[in-house]
C-alpha cells in the first residue's frame, strides 16, 4: 500500500474525530465556544489534506460516485465551516436550522468516510 494512502486514511480519519466532536459537543452543549471552532477548522484542513494527497497520488479527480458524494461532503463542511465562523464572529443567535444543518453535514461527511473505507478494503481483496 502506497505511504501516500496511509497519511490520507490517517487524515481522514482525525478529521472524523475532530469533526465529530466539534458538531456533537456544540450541538450538546447549544453553545459555540472557540475551541469548537478551532477543532471544527483542524477537521476541515485534515479533511482538505487528504483529498489533496489523494487526488495529488492519483493524479486527477475522478468522479467515482464516492468522489461525488465526498466532494460534496467537502463542499458543505466548507460552507457550514463559514456559517459558523459568522456566527462566532457576529455573536448572532443559533437557529434550530443551524443545528439541524451541522448534524446533516455530519451525516454526509460520515457516509462519505465510510463508503471511501469500504471502497479501499474492496481494492485491498
């Protein structure tokens, strides 16, 4: 197995970790303090990393439907990312919407995660 698959499964899998807990411990809790936030942006950036190095030891994007729906898991993280920046920043009130949101970007980002395991364990056998 390519070194390369090994960082990115890693990758992956700390931002499962650090995105789960940002999403679940502020939706618990109803307050967003700045280590979600923070925790919430290193879950991002690892996320971010490892489609880099996947995509980099590839070498294209290919639009498997895993690659479809992870882009697209991508995609939200980054905006729910921005959403919730503003409203740190502006110290505006959480809607139930933004609740409901986080936890759906959630589920799609873990759907992502693990068709992208079951996919590499197909490929290993």
């Amino acid at each position: 197995m390519p070194t390369e698959i090994i960082y990115a499964t890693i990758l992956f899998t700390l931002a499962l970790i650090l995105y789960s807990i940002a999403i679940w411990r502020e939706r618990l809790t109803r307050q967003l303090k700045l280590w979600h936030l923070v925790i919430f942006f290193l879950g991002v950036v690892a996320d971010v990393l490892g489609v880099w190095i996947t995509i980099k030891l590839i070498g294209s994007i290919v639009l498997t439907p895993h690659a479809i729906f992870g882009f697209t898991a991508l995609v939200l993280m980054v905006l729910h990312f921005c959403w919730v920046l503003f409203v740190f920043i502006s110290n505006k009130q959480r809607t139930q919407f933004f609740h409901q949101f986080g936890l759906l970007v959630w589920s799609i980002w873990v759907l992502s995660y693990f068709s992208g395991l079951i996919t590499g364990i197909q490929k290993m056998s």
